[in-house]
C-alpha cells in the first residue's frame, strides 16, 4: 500500500509536466502571436530644403513640431495683437505655422495674401480679414492647403504598405466639428505603420497615436509645399 501512494502522485506529476510542455508547444494562431515583424513604409523625398539647412522641407516641418513637443508651451487660447501668442502658449494652429518657420516659411504671411486677393474663398473671415487671427483658424488653414499643397488620401489601411506610403512624416492632417483640429504626422509609427501625430489639444503639444481616433471626421490631408 505504501509503495502504491508513492507511484501515484509521481504519475501524476509527471503527467502534469507533459501536459504543460504539448500547451507550450502548440502552435499559436498568428493573430495571437507577441511579437509580429513591423511593417517598413518607405519614406519618400522631399525636393525643397526652403530654409538651406541641409534638412528637406519635411524633415522640417516634422522636427520643429517635435520642438514644440519639447517646449511645451501650455494651451491657451486667445487672440493676440500682431496675431502671434508668446512661445509658451499655443493651440493645435501654433503647432504648424512654428513647425513651418523651422523649415522656413513665413504662414502668417502666406495665409494673409492668400486672403487678401481671394477673400470669396474664405468663408470664415465673412468678407473682413483680420490679420491677428486669420492664419490660427483651421477653417482658413483648411482653404489655405486645399489651394497651395498638395492633397492626398484621407483613407488608413494598416498594414498596407502602399496605402501608408501615402502618409508621410510632415503631413497636415484637419479634423472637423464638433472638435476641429490641425496636426502633423509623425515619423514614429506603430508597428502596423499608421504613424503617430504631433499636436496640440492640451493641456501641451504631444505625440500620440489618434490619427484614426480623434473624435471628429478628417476632412484634409495635405503635403505642403505641393511638389
């Protein structure tokens, strides 16, 4: 009897250490698989370097949002004689006229003369511009592109590497109503290549992946300056 209760729990133990070893073993669903290969979307050229300093226009446009990221100016809004804010306050249109002065564009004084001599166009200035506010509407940022960048595809397919190509660090996304909203796409991205945006939607500019997730439809995807 003695030796018959010594066998039986160590046929049961070992039991147990076979068991674990065919569940270790067996072959997972790909879905459910940790570490899947990340997805390569190639980065295209950009032919302008408006500024000269070595950098593409959208290299550019990408490293002076992340500058803002690390600046942090805290988010206020408010309109401003001359029409600029201090360097420590912003909104989501500070973030992209402060990323195109790094890569040399003036778009306080773009956006002006665009209104200036097509006023009809712009909507949100009812017939009377205002050079203090003007170029930090997304409405006019949205007329704006639509007539001097390029517009591309607003639609995400993840994983899909000639969709994504599309999506390019440095581009300019809007949102519409009800939480109207401007940013810039990242050159991080997740691991099905949907990048990341850089923002500002308080209480500071951040990286954050909600591109396909902001709440509000997009309604611009633009390359500026168009090629």
């Amino acid at each position: 009897m003695r030796k018959q209760f010594i066998w039986v729990p160590l046929i049961l133990l070992i039991g147990g250490v076979a068991s674990g070893f065919m569940v270790l073993w067996k072959p997972q669903p790909q879905n459910l698989m940790p570490f899947l290969p990340s997805v390569r979307i190639p980065t295209l050229a950009c032919p302008t370097d408006k500024d000269g300093d070595g950098l593409d226009d959208l290299k550019d446009i990408v490293a002076g949002a992340k500058a803002e990221v690390q600046r942090q100016p805290r988010y206020r809004s408010a309109y401003y004689q001359k029409g600029y804010p201090p360097e420590s306050e912003g909104v989501c249109t500070d973030v992209v006229w402060r990323a195109l002065r790094d890569a040399g564009y003036d778009l306080k004084n773009l956006v002006d003369q665009d209104i200036r001599e097509n006023i009809v166009k712009y909507s949100r200035v009812q017939g009377k511009a205002d050079p203090n506010i003007d170029f930090r509407r997304v409405p006019n940022l949205i007329v704006f592109f639509r007539r001097n960048a390029q517009e591309l595809t607003r639609e995400i397919k993840p994983g899909d590497v000639e969709n994504l190509t599309h999506w390019q660090p440095g581009d300019i996304v809007t949102y519409g109503q009800p939480h109207e909203h401007i940013v810039i796409v990242s050159d991080k991205r997740r691991a099905d290549g949907v990048p990341y945006i850089l923002h500002n939607s308080g209480p500071t500019p951040r990286e954050s992946d909600q591109l396909q997730s902001w709440p509000s439809q997009m309604t611009g995807h633009f390359r500026f300056p168009r090629p």
